[in-house]
C-alpha cells in the first residue's frame, strides 16, 4: 500500500491537547491547528471526547490515517506510564480507546517518538541516514532514537543514573531553573555530563535537541564539548502533531 499524502496528527499533553491535518510530502500543517485545554480531570474518557472533538472538527481529513501521541511509555498501543495525567492511564488500551472514540483506526505512539519521526522527515535530522538519538529538555528529559530511518520506541534516556541521580533531576531545563543555574553553568556542570554519557552508550551520528529551550540553543550548545554533532530542533511545537500524522501513515504500510 502506498502512503497517504495527508493524516491527521493529535498530541497530547498535560496542559493542552492540540491537532491539525499535515501534508505529508511537506510536513505542514493543511489547516490552523486547533487546541483545546487539557482538563483537569484528565482520565481517558475526557480526553478521548476531547481527541474526537478534534477529529470532527476537520472533516477534510476524514479519509486519512489518525495518530495520536502521549505523554509516556506507549507500547502496542498500551500505555505504561503517564507524567502528566492521571495515573489511571496506566494499563489503558489507547489505541482501542481512541480507535471507538473516533470510530476508525488510530496509531498511538510516545510524543518524543512522534517529535524524532517528524526531525528526521522534515526538520534538523532530514538526510541523516545513521543514527539520530533526540533530547526533549523541559521538566524532564524526553528522549527518542531514530536508526537508519526507523524509530526504536519507548527509550528513557532522561532517567539514566549518572553519578548517582536520575540524569534529567540533573541536567533538564526544569533543574536548571530550580537550581538557579546560569546557561554556561547548566551547560558545563549538567548538560555536557549527560551527553557524553549517553553519546558512549548508542554513539549517535546527530543529537538534536527540542523542548522550549531548544529556542535558547545559541545560549548553551556552542559551550558543549563533546564528539557528536548537536543541534537544536527545526520543527518546534509543531513536532508532534507532524510526527504522529507520520507514524499513523507508516503504520498502513506495515504487513
């Protein structure tokens, strides 16, 4: 089967839930996305009612394949963990879920997985045929790898043991904040120790690095020392929903 040229993208997220159809020769959006606020009551059944309502709010994408990311460990459509929304998350069948929700076939994947599919088509990593390992920096460390191509889901690089703590109480944005640090110290103290740690264990061919302070990334990645390559994120807030338009079309082609 041949890839659809469009699909719908919805990502999820603890604070806002938002989605566009996107071109899929181009990664653009087709429309302006539409985002509703998370509720604060975020178990499944409000967030799949929000997840259809965004469906139906673009018809024009009605044909095409849906995927949906989420804000933790999505393995076979199962979901594992979930940071930012209500624990009782864990154990869900996502993909039957937003599959009735919806009424039609959906692919449900992790939002840093989607964010590294959608740098390797159309951003930062686009042309990079190795292997691409990506670095969400927010609150905690989001990380994803992408080798030859094809994703290897579900990595959980942010929670490494370095020195003897969990890598992204360390060196994420959010601990940089908390602890008051600097750019230079942040990147010299924390950041630099991570990466290289983590460049040893996959030995990544690009890093590239999102999160919202990725749009700071002249204030800290010239001041890292390491081997491998490392640039921030081209696509920003729009990773996501591109990324999991993406993964639901690859999933068609799937035996």
């Amino acid at each position: 089967m041949s890839q659809p040229t469009t699909g719908l993208g919805i990502d999820i997220g603890g604070s806002g839930i938002k989605g566009a159809p996107v071109d899929l020769d181009s990664g653009e959006f087709l429309r302006e996305r539409l985002k509703i606020l998370t509720p604060d009551e975020s178990g499944s059944e409000p967030v799949s009612e929000i997840v259809a309502r965004i469906c139906d709010h673009f018809p024009e994408a009605a044909g095409g394949p849906v995927g949906i990311t989420f804000p933790g460990v999505v393995q076979n459509g199962t979901v594992h963990s979930a940071a930012n929304l209500d624990k009782s998350w864990v154990g869900t069948d996502a993909r039957a879920l937003f599959t009735q929700a919806v009424g039609r076939p959906v692919r449900v994947l992790n939002d840093a997985d989607a964010a590294a599919l959608a740098e390797t088509r159309y951003g930062a990593a686009k042309g990079v045929h190795g292997t691409v390992l990506m670095t969400t920096l927010g609150t905690g460390i989001g990380t994803a790898l992408v080798v030859a191509g094809r994703l290897v889901p579900n990595t959980e690089f942010g929670h490494l043991e370095i020195d003897g703590h969990d890598a992204e109480s360390r060196a994420s944005s959010g601990a940089k904040e908390r602890d008051g640090l600097s750019y230079p110290e942040w990147a010299n103290e924390r950041l630099q120790r991570y990466y290289r740690v983590i460049e040893d264990l996959v030995w990544p061919d690009l890093i590239v690095v999102g999160g919202g302070v990725s749009r700071k990334a002249h204030k800290f990645l010239p001041l890292l020392d390491i081997r491998t390559p490392i640039v921030p994120a081209a696509l920003r807030n729009t990773a996501g929903i591109v990324g999991a338009a993406l993964a639901a079309a690859q999933a068609l082609e799937m035996p």
